[in-house]
C-alpha cells in the first residue's frame, strides 16, 4: 500500500487578514501555523508533503517554510492557476482570484497516487486528527470511501467577522449524508448565517459539526472533481464569473447526493485554532504558547 500523502492548500493570499497569512508566525523560531500541522503530519506517520502554492509566492515560501521542512519530510511543490481550466474555458476579464479550493486538489494530483489527506494552511487541526486521518487512510487506501475531521462550529468562528464552513449532516452510521457550504456565518450568540448579504439570518445549533477543509481522500476524487469542473463553470462564468468558487464541500455534497461516495465523520479531541483576521493572531499565539509550555510541541520544532 502506498503511504498517505499531506497535501497542504497555501495559495490564499488571504484577502481578508490584509497579507500573506500562511507565512505569518504565530510561535517561537519564526514557526507558522502550518509548521504545526506538518510536525502534527509527520509524528502521525506522514512522510510526504505537497504544498499547493501560487507561483507569486514560490521564493518566499520556499525560504521561509520549504527549506527547514524539507530537512525532515519529502516535499513536493504543486501550483495553483487561474488558467489551468479544461479546454475550452478562459479566465473571464477582471478575474483576480483562483478557482477554490477543488482547484487547488486538482492543482496536486501529478504528485497524488494514493491516499491522501488535505489541509488549510491557515487552520491549526491539532495531533488526534492527523492521527485518526492517518489511520483512516491506512485502512481505506482506494475506493469511494472518504473522510473528514469535523470540529463543533462555535469553537471555530471568530470574534472580529464571517467565516465560511462546510455544515455537516451526519447519520446514524456516522457517515456524512449532506454537507453544504455556509459562506458567511457568524459568531453570534448563537452562531448564524445569511445568504441574501445579512438581510436575513438562520440561527445555527453551536454544537452543529463543520468541515474545516481536514479531508482523507482517494486518487478517485480528483477525477471526479476533474469530470465535474466543466459544469462548475458554465454555472460560475454565467452567474458569478468573478468570485464564484469550486469548493471541496459542495463538491463532496454533490457526490454524496449522487451516490458516488460515502464519507465518514471522524472527531477529535483537539480543539481548532484559525486565523482569518489579524485581529485572530494573539488568541492563537496564547494556545501555542500555552501547548508548548505544557510540552505537547517543542519549543523549536525543527531542531
């Protein structure tokens, strides 16, 4: 069986905290979010790394996050661009911004040949679920049967704006049955979303569970996300051509619905740290400084 592969989404430019967030440090030794995540990775039995990135960004990332990874994991470089569409399609005039995070999936797959977890590299997941992913993905290595790590929505929405989840239906089987894509929701009490521009809201339990993009997929994925990117854009080109997105929550929804895929909800005990806004960045400096005193990370986690 082939190890599973961490594919790690970096090529948000963060347009909502102001900069580049996934390069950004949030603990000591200049160590980013995603530092964690990979350290998480590699301790669970992750051994290689694919970093979808924007070519913009290549040399700093490389600098700053690839050069001290790759000392300890095997890292391959994967680029995100507006225009890899199927053919046929083009970029519509005054587009700015990728194609979502389907994309960036299909971005990786040259470097995916088994299964594989994928991540946000702005989101702090903890150790338990790169754990249970991994586990997952060793007794799952092919085939329709995914997986997610959920996280309980009011311990992962900010105090300073919107966030976007994907809201999990979960069955007695403990399968996912639906999962749909909330792009702004907010904090509350209690949390709720809009989907007209905050003309009317809808009150969201706090307990409800959410994607946080923590997915263990099979190479089957990307094809089907590969068949189904023509449709998304004759939707996006003809009702949002410049910020409409291929989301990996609507995408899996969508195969659920069809019967091509079953997903399993896996949980965690770890608790979610996010930074969407600047205003996120002390809250989550406070956790790591408080698990690294506590000694679940090394002080520098690449010594």
């Amino acid at each position: 069986m082939k190890k599973p592969v961490l594919v790690i989404m970096a090529a948000g430019m963060g347009s909502r905290y102001g900069g580049c967030k996934q390069m950004d440090p949030v603990g000591g030794h200049d160590q980013v979010i995603l530092d964690y995540s990979i350290y998480d990775a590699r301790r669970a039995g992750f051994e290689t790394v694919v970093f979808v990135i924007k070519h913009e960004i290549e040399a700093d990332f490389k600098q700053r996050i690839g050069s001290r990874v790759e000392r300890h994991m095997d890292v391959r470089y994967a680029f995100q661009r507006m225009d890899d569409l199927p053919e046929g399609y083009a970029i519509p005039e005054g587009r700015t911004k990728p194609w979502g995070t389907a994309q960036a999936a299909l971005a990786a797959q040259p470097f995916v040949d088994g299964p594989f977890a994928i991540i946000n590299a702005d989101d702090y997941y903890g150790p338990e679920a790169f754990r249970v992913i991994y586990d997952y993905l060793c007794a799952h290595p092919d085939g329709d049967e995914y997986a997610t790590v959920a996280y309980r929505l009011e311990n992962t929405v900010t105090d300073y704006g919107h966030v976007a989840r994907g809201v999990c239906e979960v069955g007695a089987d403990g399968c996912l049955t639906g999962i749909v894509e909330r792009t702004r929701i907010e904090k509350g009490p209690p949390p709720r979303y809009t989907e007209d521009g905050g003309q009317t809201w809808t009150e969201l339990p706090g307990d409800t569970m959410v994607s946080m993009n923590f997915w263990g997929f099979n190479p089957s994925l990307l094809e089907r996300a590969r068949e189904r990117f023509p449709n998304f854009l004759d939707h996006a080109l003809a009702e949002n051509p410049m910020k409409a997105e291929y989301l990996l929550p609507t995408l899996v929804g969508q195969l659920i619905a069809a019967g091509k895929a079953s997903v399993r909800a896996l949980s965690s005990g770890d608790k979610w740290y996010g930074v969407t806004y600047k205003e996120d960045k002390p809250a989550v400096s406070a956790a790591i400084a408080r698990m690294t005193r506590e000694g679940l990370y090394p002080d520098n986690l690449w010594a």
